[in-house]
C-alpha cells in the first residue's frame, strides 16, 4: 500500500511549527540553566537547593492548575476556530475555580514550613509566576489552535528575559534566593500582559474574557465537558513533571541539606531538556 503523500504546505506548518516549539522549550531550558548557573556561582549551592526545590514545586503546581485545559483547547480551537473565544473563557473559568479552591491549602502549606523560612520566602516569591504562566499558556493554547505555535514562544522569550535579568541583579548585589522568584514572577506577568494585549488585537472570537465588551459567558454543559475532557491531558502532564522534579522535593522532604540538593539539581538540568524532546515532536 503506497504511502499518503503529504502536501507541501502540511510539511511547511509542520515544519514551522516544530521550531518554534522547539525554541521555546529550548529557550526555558537555556534561561533556567543560565539561572541556575547565576545561582550557583553568585549566592552557593545551598541557595540553589532552595531554587532547585521551588522550581519543581512550580513545575508540577502549574500542570495541577492548567487542569489539562491547554491541550484541549489546542485540539477544540482547531476543530472549531470560531469558538476559540467561548472555549477560553470557559476554560479559564475552570481553572479559576480551582485556583480559589486550592488557595487556602497552598497557603497553609506555606506556613508548615517554618523550620526553612527562606524556602517559604522563595516558594511565596515563585506563587505569582504560577498563576500568570498558568493563564498565559492557556490564552497562547487558543493561538496553537489557529496553527500559531510562535505566540508562546514569543511570550516565552519575554518571560525568561525579565527573569534572568531580574536574577543577574540579585545576584549582582547578593540578594536572598528568593528574589529570584519574584524575579520569575515579575518576567511572567510582562509575559501576560504582552499576550492579553495580543488576544485583544485578534478576531472576538478568539479572545479571552473581559477582553472586549460583550463577551459571551461559559455554557455550564460546555465547561463540564472540557474539564472531563483534560483529565487524561491534566493526569498525564502532572505525572510527568512529578517523574521529572519530584526527586528534589523527596530530597528536601527528607531532610537533605540544600547544598546538596543544589548539586544535583545543577547535574540534572540538562536532562530534563533531553527527555522534553519527545513531548516537543508529539505537540508539533
């Protein structure tokens, strides 16, 4: 049986659409290396044990409350472009929902670590980077839809930016570890306002809510529906950051020193590009 030829312009898209995936996982591997890096030399090891473990607490918190929402969007966007705007809204809703849900739990959390008050400082540093990057990823899922996979990276770019900036400053002057999170934090919510001003340059239909006057409200039925739809995506994306980072929070969870959690969070840092590949192709 001959094999299905695949059109130039199918090719093309694939192509366009695997580098700018491609550049911009690879850039947050590159800015979180060169963090890290910053880190270790500037502040020691101890204090990039204590990046090292709120970054994998970041890391799987914010797959947690995507709710596997950013995949089903892709796929819904794509299936049915002019409702781009209706599906964010409501899965922005679900996800809001569940953000005030888990507030308190994360903010007593907080306060059962005050034996490392600086791990708490730097794990409070990083909440607001949670929250923009979780709505930015979701808002760049509808532009992924339309088959505009350079939108995240682009936002990406700009994050990372007003991060490792941020982060050569602190380390510059010798600031506690956890300016580097608010650093990340501050590099997110440039990030997010820069692409809810581009969601407001595009079509209605593809904004979010409040975007523009008049915005359609999420259909209950419909937001029952995408939420049941993330699960695998939400299961299956947790999972994996939790393969990926939850070493260094067994680490810390079982009392090692910092100092040594920072080595070997920098040894592992290149790994975590590698095995990211895989996932980088499946999206293209």
């Amino acid at each position: 049986m001959p094999m299905p030829r695949v059109s130039p312009r199918l090719a093309r898209s694939l192509a366009a659409n695997l580098l700018w995936l491609a550049a911009g996982d690879g850039l947050v591997k590159a800015g979180l290396l060169a963090v890290a890096v910053l880190v270790g030399r500037g502040l020691g090891a101890a204090p990039l044990g204590l990046f090292t473990v709120a970054v994998g607490v970041v890391m799987v918190t914010v797959p947690l409350l995507a709710l596997g929402q950013v995949e089903v969007l892709i796929r819904e966007t794509a299936a049915a472009p002019g409702r781009a705007r209706m599906l964010l809204a409501t899965a922005r809703a679900a996800q809001r929902r569940l953000l005030l849900a888990l507030a308190l739990p994360a903010a007593a959390a907080l306060l059962l670590v005050p034996a490392a008050p600086e791990l708490a400082a730097t794990l409070a540093a990083f909440l607001p980077y949670v929250v923009f990057r979780v709505d930015t990823i979701t808002r760049a899922a509808a532009f992924k839809g339309l088959d505009r996979m350079d939108v995240e990276a682009r936002a990406r770019l700009l994050e990372l930016a007003g991060a490792v900036a941020g982060t050569a400053l602190a380390v510059a002057a010798g600031a506690p570890v956890w300016l580097v999170g608010a650093s990340f934090s501050l590099g997110a919510a440039a990030a997010w306002a820069w692409i809810r001003h581009r969601c407001r340059e595009l079509p209605p239909a593809v904004g979010g809510p409040g975007d523009a006057p008049g915005s359609p409200l999420s259909p209950a039925p419909v937001l029952g529906r995408l939420v049941a739809e993330g699960l695998p995506f939400f299961a299956i994306s947790v999972l994996f950051q939790l393969l990926l980072r939850g070493d260094a929070l067994l680490l810390a969870g079982f009392g090692v020193d910092a100092a040594e959690i920072g080595l070997y969070g920098a040894a592992t840092t290149m790994a975590w590009g590698v095995l990211a590949l895989a996932q980088i192709a499946g999206l293209a």
